[in-house]
C-alpha cells in the first residue's frame, strides 16, 4: 500500500553518539476516512526534544499538533508523543494530483529521523454489482460457476455468498468454493443445491447484495428395465401381449427431461386352439368267428385330438352275435351253468362292499368329538337373517342345517324409520323451501373442528396418518354428529357432503378431506391406463356410516360408453389398489356409486377411504382434457428470458399447485389457460414459438420445436409437464415482446396462444382464480352446510318415498331433475328422496338455484291434485 520503512537521517551533532538517535515505538499507519469522520493520526519517538508532522510535503502547523511527554522507565529517556488529526476536507483539496500521505520527524540532539509514510484515503462502496449472478438450470451432477464482480470500493470489497439466505462456507462443504475473482463454484450439482444465490459484497462504509438468482438441479429420467411379456390376450387364435417400463430410473425431478421412447409396448401373438377329436367311420363287420360273435373298429382320427383338446367319447370297438357255419354251439344246460356261477360271484362283492362298508362308519365314529357332534354348532355361524329362532318346546330345529345358498348379508344398524302421519305434504303459504322462521324449530349440531394443529396431534397417533400428506395446506376437517356437514379443500374443486342422518345418532366423528400429490402415493397403471381425477382421501378408514356419503372431485375425460372404459378405485388397508365400481356397467356393491359429469364425478360411498378414477381407452378415438397455461417472469433483469408451458391434466387441483410453484420462482401467468383435447393417437405434444421480431429477440432452441412423449401426457402421473423456450434479447432497452406459441398433437388439432405483454412491468393475469383468502370456510357443520332446510327436507322426503299415486313421487323428481338414469340406484336405499335432494346439494353448493328445486318438486305435485296445495306463483 505504499508504506516505507523508516529512514534515519544521519545529521548527528559533532562528538554525539549514533545510539542517541530518535528511533520511533509508534509509526503513523494507513487509514480510511468514512463519510465526514475526520481521523487521526500518532507517532511516538525517545529520545526526541521534537516531533513534527510533514503531509504531502508540507509542515503541518505547530498548533496542530496535541503533543505528550513521558519517560521510558527501562532506560529512562524521554518519550515524546505526537497527534494529529486529519479532515475530508484536507484529503478531497488534493484529490486527483496523487495520494494524500503524513510521515512524522523527530529531533534529539545527535540527528533526525522519519518515520514511513501513511496514507489517507476516503473510504466508498458503489450500489451496482459490475456482474452479477444469473439463475441457471443444470443437470445433476454437473459444474456450476456462478460468478459475482462486487461494486468498486475502497477499501476493495470483501464478498461471501448466501444459499437461501443462509451463509455458504467452503469449509463445511467440499462440493463448493469461491475463486480469487469471487465466483462461487459447485463441483457437481445436487438436488440439495435446488436454491436462490446472492452475492455479497461489504467493506468499512457499506454492505451490498446482488440480485438472488435461481439454480435448479434438474434430473433426467431414465427407463427401467421391461417387464415380462404378458400372456396372450386371446386363449385361442391371434390376440397380443405386451410389456411395459416406467421413467423411473431415475424419476425425473424439477423440470428434467423424460424418457424418450414409449413406455409400453405391444406384439401380436398366436394361440393353438385345442381340437377336440371325433370318430371316424366304423369299419365293415368282421367274420362270424367260431364264437358266434363278429366285431367291427373306429378310430378318435377324424380329427385326433391336439392342443389338449376332449377326446372321443364312446366305445372304439363293438361286438355282436352272428351265426355261420363256422359258429360252435355250446352243450345242453351249459347256459344254466354259466348263470348260477354269476350270482354267487355278485353276492359274494355284495357282502365285501357291506363290511367294508360298516368298518369305515365304526371308524368315523369312534374319531369325533362328542362336543361337535351336533352339526347346529358348526352351521350356526351361517345362519341366514331371515331364519326365525327355533321354539323351546322344539329343541330338535336346532339340528337342522340350513340353506346356505340363501344366505344374505343385511345391515343390521339403526336406519331411521318414514314417519307415521299425513301421506303426502300441505305446503304452507310462501316459497316452498325458504329458511323457517324463528322458533319454528330447534337443531343442536356439534361445534367446528378445533385448531389445525390439535387435530394433526391427534391424527398423528393413528396408523393410517403414515400415508397423509404432511401440512393442512390440502386438507380440510370437521367435527360432525346426525346434522351431517360439508368438507371442502378450496380451489380444488374437492368436497365431501356428510347428509344427515349418515352418522348415527349420539355419535361425534373426526372427518378429514386430503388431496394427495401424485409423488406421495403410488397409483399402479396396467397398460395404457390412465388417471383421470385427482388422488382424495377422506377418513378416518373404518367410520360407520348409515347413509352415503358423497366425495365431489374433477376429472379430465371426454367421456363416452364407446370409447372409453372407467373405474373407480379405491386403496384397501393393505396398500393394493383394488376396482370397486365401473361406470356404465351393473353395480357389483350397493358400496359404491359415481354419478359422472362434465367436469366433476361424484362418487356415493359407505365406506371412507382413498379414491381415484382411472380410465382405459376402447378406441382412438378416445380424448382427455389437458389445460395448456404459460407463465414468464415478471421482470427481466438478464438478457436472457425463459417462458414456460404447462400442460396439464384440466382439474383445478393441479392448476392450483402450479401456480404456487410458479410464485416461488417468479413466475406469472400470461393470460386465461387453454384447453387441448389430447387423443389416445400414440402421437406425441409438439410446441414451438413463432412470430416473434427477429430485430429485438432472437430463440436460443436449436430445432424448430419441442415434443413431450405420448405416455408422459396420456399416464396422468406426471403433473407438471411443460417445455421452457429460452429467449434472448439483443438489447436492454427492450422491454415488449409478442410471439406466438403453437401447441399441437402430431396428427391432431392444435392451439396457439398470441403473447403480448411487457416484461418491465409487473401485470398480473391471474385474478380469474379465487384468492385463498375468499374461500368460503372449508369446514360447514350441520344446517348451514345445506342448501334446503333441514324440516322443509324431512317433510319432502316422507312425501315422496311412497308410491304416489300418477307416478307423483320420487322418480318423477328424478326425472325433472335430469337423474332419471340413476333409478335403480336410487331405489336400492331406504330412502331414494334422500339420494336426491344429497346429490343436488353436493352440485349445487354454494349457488343453487333453490327456486328451480322447488318449482321441480310443484311439478310433481301437479300430477295428483291432492299432493300439493300451491300455486306456480307461491313455487
């Protein structure tokens, strides 16, 4: 820094010796003046009689000078310290024609000496980073340098870089260091490196940060190895087999590529067909032999059997009498003879089969237990419900077994009876079904569900919470008793309707509504499977309930009985998958049912659990919904410019998710997203960008398009499936951009989206969506979770499920309600009303029209006169 030793300036005096020099214990050091602080500066010398500060070649004046005297008590010289105190004014007067620098003289009777020269220089730091760091998407595994050259800065800037806010230090982790030009370097990239990087800059005036910028540390998928090839889809002729791999070794992470290629593949395959065998012709009639008989033959040749078909059934050879005269007739009475000898042999296997017979009884008999000799004891386990207990004064019924092909299993739980009284409802003057006044009746229903964090506490103590999803961010729960209740997780488009009377009565049962993450919980797919809705779990497993309840879930399909094949699953207690219901086809349970509409499925179930719907493919004609959303950063401090797009399964859960993915990465939404029906064609997702002024931008992708694999889209499992196109712009000053990007089947029909926006400002595109925070309460219990009053239901219900007569009942309101399909299912329950009025609150909540509802429940009173005492005006 341009410090000197001290120089001694040899001027001594005539006889004086060189040991009674002034040597300095104190020499004046470089400082830094910060904003208008003035500094000081200190020298001290013995033996000295004077000491006088030189600046920049000047004497500084005596006056200035804050002079002390002391003695060394090891020599016992004098000491002689000087201070001086230097100002901004001073250094800035000289500022430009070279360094401000002091150095001390000091005097002592033989000679001078000098002290090093200090410098004083004015202390800065500058705001703006001369380079910064820039986010980055990098493969595992590979190098990152992220460089940073600080502000400029006297003293020069001292820098250290920040992972998230927190402090990196080399020694702690060997994968990272810092170069001598500040650049901080990740060896090889780790997931856990997935982070924001700031550099900072700091000396004594200031401390600066730059701008963060975002690594993430993709991983590309990697196929498994195939599955064995599965048996022949035909057990007689041509048919096909086929194998499958999944892109999971490894799984792609954060955006990486997956696996090209398809992930199932099909062959076609040959089946013998067995062939039963079948006789031939009989062959002409032997001779007439000596024994008075001739034969004839026929062979199982006409075809033989093969391929393990049936053989010939019958005789292959047949015998008759004949006469001729090579025919030998037997003696007189040797007919007789040959009689008597066949009966005796007949009755002596008559009394072989007898004994062995009784020794075999005598055997079993002695073996059993007198105690479950009763066959009543062991049949009583089975006993049908509808067998009447057997009479005291009739003990022998008890030892009857009973007919165990008639067995039925009946639920035996406290279903609450129709109520005696008027057959059909007088409706009071008014709406049909607008809120009773005050006093008219009475409910008393459980109170919400406590704290989050109580219920996580208690949740956590069962072993199914394993396989919840950590957090209440997608869960939803309640507290409810008979007044039933609603659960809903918001922005989903998930609720789960608990009707009254579902729970029974003096029961209080903790219910929650979870939607999982496709990562959290493994769905198997045979074949071109595919999932169509999200994956819901509603509990806890194990909950009695006497009426269905109904799970409300989007789902993604373009349905159609020609074209597609549909079930819904559900995940037993041992963690297997297993179908419970396929839509279209004859319930195999009165467990389950789904109600499939345009964009939702509402599912009828008993029996809380875990719940998906998948879909297989009948055609190719087949199609799903996928929603096509593109986001881009806000700003653009770079030259360069990512925009991405989604695709998406077309439910509201993953739309969702996205958009708080993209919050954390500074991402926003450009315009409304689009919806692409996508074939089961084989054909692949192709996106490219065009229109976009070659003047100001130019695209940074080496081919004229990108493409995601078919069975990426068509599996479902993978959510967040999108293609980033890096743009670079040619200039700073450039803040418009407008292009278009052309989404499109191979093969099929496309969309394009028109982008125009300005990157320097913040514009947001996402207000269609609901805020979080306007979301009505996810938890309703009792009356205020239903659209229809609880009194005005009951009274309908108790109308309606008697046959009525003119067909003014239930199934009329099934029909004007446009549920006339669901009849049968309907007429399984106690109470079909209830189903009903159940599935048109869970369609219509929060805004149902109950005007219509009620001028449907007018119109079947019209058909008997006696039903209904109420004009259309008063419906």
């Amino acid at each position: 820094t341009g410090a000197q030793q001290s120089a001694t300036v040899a001027n001594p005096a005539s006889g004086a010796s060189p040991d009674l020099l002034p040597h300095f214990q104190l020499e004046p050091e470089d400082v830094y003046i910060v904003k208008n602080k003035a500094v000081s500066l200190a020298c001290r010398a013995t033996p000295a009689t004077q000491i006088y500060f030189k600046c920049n070649g000047e004497w500084v004046h005596q006056g200035d000078h804050v002079t002390q005297h002391s003695t060394d008590r090891s020599t016992g010289l004098p000491v002689m310290e000087v201070r001086i105190e230097v100002t901004r004014q001073q250094v800035e007067k000289i500022f430009g024609l070279e360094e401000y620098w002091c150095q001390c003289v000091a005097w002592s009777s033989s000679g001078t000496t000098k002290s090093q020269k200090a410098f004083v220089r004015i202390a800065y730091l500058r705001k703006n980073f001369e380079q910064e760091p820039t986010a980055r998407e990098v493969s595992i595994e590979q190098g990152i340098v992220l460089p940073c050259r600080p502000p400029e800065g006297i003293p020069p800037a001292e820098v250290e870089w920040l992972r998230n806010e927190e402090l990196v230090d080399p020694a702690l982790d060997a994968n990272v260091y810092v170069t001598p030009e500040h650049s901080l370097v990740l060896r090889q990239a780790r997931l856990a490196d997935t982070a924001n990087y700031t550099c900072v800059a700091k000396n004594i005036v200031a401390r600066r940060r730059s701008s963060s910028a975002a690594i993430i540390v993709y991983v590309n998928g990697g196929w498994s190895t195939w599955t064995q090839w599965s048996g022949c889809s035909t057990s007689c002729g041509r048919g096909w087999q086929k194998r499958s791999r999944t892109c999971t070794n490894p799984t792609p992470l954060n955006g990486g590529a997956f696996c090209e290629g398809q992930n199932v593949q099909k062959t076609a395959c040959t089946t013998l067909c067995p062939v039963d065998g079948a006789w031939s012709e009989w062959s002409k009639w032997s001779e007439c032999g000596a024994e008075c008989t001739h034969w004839r033959s026929r062979e199982c040749s006409e075809p033989a059997p093969r391929n393990g078909g049936r053989d010939c059934h019958g005789p292959e050879l047949d015998t008759r009498n004949c006469t001729s005269e090579l025919c030998t007739h037997a003696a007189p009475g040797a007919e007789d003879v040959a009689l008597y000898v066949g009966l005796v042999a007949v009755a002596v296997c008559l009394v072989l089969l007898l004994l062995v017979g009784v020794l075999v009884y005598c055997r079993k008999k002695g073996g059993l237990d007198a105690d479950v000799a009763d066959s009543s004891i062991l049949t009583a386990g089975f006993q049908p419900v509808s067998i009447k207990p057997s009479k005291a004064d009739n003990p022998s019924l008890l030892t009857i077994q009973p007919d165990l092909s008639t067995t039925t299993m009946t639920y035996q739980g406290s279903l609450c009876p129709r109520q005696d009284g008027p057959a059909k409802l007088q409706l009071p003057n008014g709406h049909l079904l607008s809120p009773l006044g005050a006093g008219r009746h009475t409910l008393h229903h459980s109170s919400p569900s406590t704290e989050g964090a109580d219920f996580v506490a208690r949740l956590s103590t069962q072993s199914y919470f394993r396989s919840l999803p950590r957090g209440t961010n997608n869960m939803a729960y309640g507290t409810f008793n008979f007044l039933g209740g609603r659960l809903m997780i918001p922005n989903t488009g998930i609720s789960l309707l608990i009707p009254p009377d579902a729970i029974p009565r003096g029961k209080i049962y903790e219910v929650y509504l979870t939607l999982h993450k496709q990562e959290e919980v493994r769905l198997p797919l045979a074949g071109c499977q595919t999932l169509l809705s999200p994956i819901v779990s509603c509990g806890p497993p194990g909950v009695l309930l006497t009426r269905p309840a109904i799970l409300a879930m989007g789902h993604c399909v373009e349905a159609s009985a020609e074209n597609w094949s549909i079930r819904l699953k559900k995940q037993s207690c041992e963690g297997t998958w297993e179908d419970v219901l396929q839509l279209g086809a004859e319930p195999c349970t009165e467990l389950y049912y789904c109600q499939l509409e345009a964009q939702a499925c509402y599912v009828f179930t008993e029996q809380l659990g875990r719940f998906a719907l998948v879909g297989e493919s009948l055609s190719m004609a087949a199609s799903k919904r996928l929603k096509l959303a593109l986001f881009a950063p806000a700003t653009c401090p770079s030259l360069e410019y990512n925009i991405r797009v989604y695709c998406l399964s077309d439910t509201q859960d993953v739309l969702k998710e996205v958009i708080q993915l993209e919050k954390q990465l500074g991402g926003q939404l450009i315009g409304a997203p689009r919806v692409l029906h996508f074939k089961d064609s084989y054909h692949n997702l192709r996106l490219s960008i065009h229109d976009m002024p070659s003047s100001l931008w130019k695209s940074k992708l080496l081919a004229s398009y990108q493409e995601i694999p078919f069975y990426h889209i068509w599996s479902g499992l993978q959510p967040f499936l999108h293609c980033t196109f890096t743009l670079e712009r040619l200039s700073t000053s450039t803040c418009e951009l407008a292009c278009k990007i052309w989404v499109w089947q191979v093969e099929g029909d496309g969309q394009s989206f028109t982008v125009n926006f300005n990157i320097a400002k913040d514009t947001r595109f996402s207000d269609w969506l609901v805020p979080d925070n306007e979301v009505a309460t996810p938890a309703l219990v009792g009356p205020s979770a239903f659209k229809i009053p609880f009194l005005i239901r009951q009274k309908i219900i108790s109308s309606l499920d008697p046959p009525g007569t003119r067909g003014a009942d239930w199934r009329t309101l099934a029909q004007k309600l446009n549920l006339d399909s669901h009849l049968s299912f309907f007429a399984s329950k106690p109470s079909p009303t209830a189903m009903i009025l159940n599935l048109w609150e869970a369609r219509h909540f929060p805004n149902g029209n109950l005007s219509q509802l009620a001028a449907a429940v007018a119109e079947v009173g019209k058909q008997d006169g006696a039903l209904f005492a109420v004009s259309e005006a008063e419906c």
